[in-house]
C-alpha cells in the first residue's frame, strides 16, 4: 500500500495533510525517513513511526453506536441521515457498515464495522446470537404473551418465531418488557407483538451476543470496542 494511504487510514489526515507530514520528516519507514508519498510499505511487515512513535496498522474497526431515532441503519439513503453519518473522517474512512438493521425509530445498540466476516457470522441464521430489546408496549402484556413468545409465534406472513424470552416489567395499559430473541426478521419484536394484539411505541437494543449498550454513550454517540469486547464477540458461543 502506498505510504501516504497507509498513514491516512491510521488517522494521520486526508492524502494531503500526509503531505505535509511527510515534508516535515515526521516519517520513517524501518529507520529511514520516507518523503515520498508514493512509497509503498507492506502494512504488517514494514515498520513506520511518525515524529518516532511506532504506527501499528489496522485494517478492521469496531464500533458501538447507540443509535437515536430518526437516522437509517445503512451506508446511505437517499432522504435521511444514516448512522454512517454520525461518524468522523476518522471512522469514515475505514468504509464501515452496521451489522443488522434497527428501524428508523429504533434507538440503542448498533455495532458498525468494517470486517464482513464477522457480521456475516453474527448475522447468520445458524448463529443464533441473542438480541435483547426493551419496549414500551401499548395494551396489558400478559404472561400467556411470554407462553406464547416462548413456544414461537406467527407473524403477518405466516412465519413461526424461534422460541423467545420475553420479561414482563410492569404490565399496565403501556407495559414496559423486555424481549430476547435469536433472530432479526423484517420488524420483528414489532410484528410479534402485533400478532398478540398489541402494539410497541417504543423500541430499543439492549444488548447482542456478549455486548450492551454502554450507559456512558448518549445518543448519536459511538466508541470503539474494547479489546476484551471484541474477544467475547469472536469467541462468543
Ligand atoms: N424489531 C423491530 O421491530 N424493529 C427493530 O428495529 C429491531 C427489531
């Protein structure tokens, strides 16, 4: 890769501002100060260092958002902001995308990243990765609602749900619950409780496999997984 692409993708600035940086003999490539821009390094054998700190190439970011409402869970959109949006120049440029769809107004839990693999893996019906979601549910949710969830449900099209857990907290005219489930069909806490005759107004991800939502993050704002978080994620059962 050449050196200037290199040391923008590790945040160092655009190609231009890597110029500049370069001009000013902040940069060694294994000792040697390196102006040209074009000079290509091989990211995990080469050893860079700008202003003589070492630069560890990364190819994969990992992030977690808790998404707000009113912004799409894509790479882009033609009339709304999308959670890429929300992001720096810095994360940008990794080119990363949400793993799995939160509806538009859907808040919480959304990791973004750049490594297909893993979403792929994370994404996949075979997996089984559990998502836990809180609602705020209109109509009296009722424990023969968590018998019913338990046993599988059939939404709209006919499609009967994996067993899921779901966790009554108050049940009242506008209940308030919790629901695990192992799957992320079109709209689905949505649609399985309009199946039981009741309807969610509000809808947020708690948590996905081993990860939750961090309490630390407003809404709109992200952070990078720890390295413990992104261990528990790849080693995940
Ligand atoms: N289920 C839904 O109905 N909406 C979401 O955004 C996620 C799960």
């Amino acid at each position: 890769m050449r050196l200037d692409k290199y040391l923008s993708n590790m945040g160092y600035g655009s190609r231009k501002e890597v110029k500049v940086l370069l001009k000013s003999k902040a940069v060694e490539v294994n000792g040697e100060i390196v102006r040209d821009p074009k000079v290509h390094v091989k990211e995990h054998a080469d050893h860079v260092s700008v202003g003589g700190e070492a630069v560890t190439y990364t190819e994969f970011i990992y992030l977690l958002m808790n998404k707000p409402q009113g912004v799409i869970s894509a790479t882009e959109d033609k009339y709304d902001k999308t959670v890429i949006d929300l992001l720096g120049e810095d994360e940008q440029h990794f080119e990363p995308f949400p793993v799995g769809r939160l509806d538009k107004d859907t808040e919480g839990f959304l990791l973004i990243t750049n490594d297909g693999k893993l979403a792929h893996e994370l994404l996949s019906p075979k997996k089984h990765v559990d998502k836990t979601y809180f609602a705020h549910v209109e109509g009296v949710v009722t424990e023969e609602d968590a018998e019913v969830f338990r046993k599988g449900v059939t939404l709209d099209d006919g499609y009967v749900t994996k067993p899921a857990s779901l966790n009554i907290l108050e049940s009242a005219a506008m209940s308030k619950i919790e629901l695990t489930i192992t799957e992320g069909k079109f709209h689905q806490v949505k649609r399985m409780f309009e199946s039981v005759g009741k309807h969610v107004v509000y809808l947020k991800r708690l948590s996905m496999g081993p990860l939750s939502l961090d309490p630390e993050l407003e809404l709109g704002e992200y952070r990078h997984l720890t390295e413990e978080e992104l261990t528990s994620l790849k080693n995940r059962k």
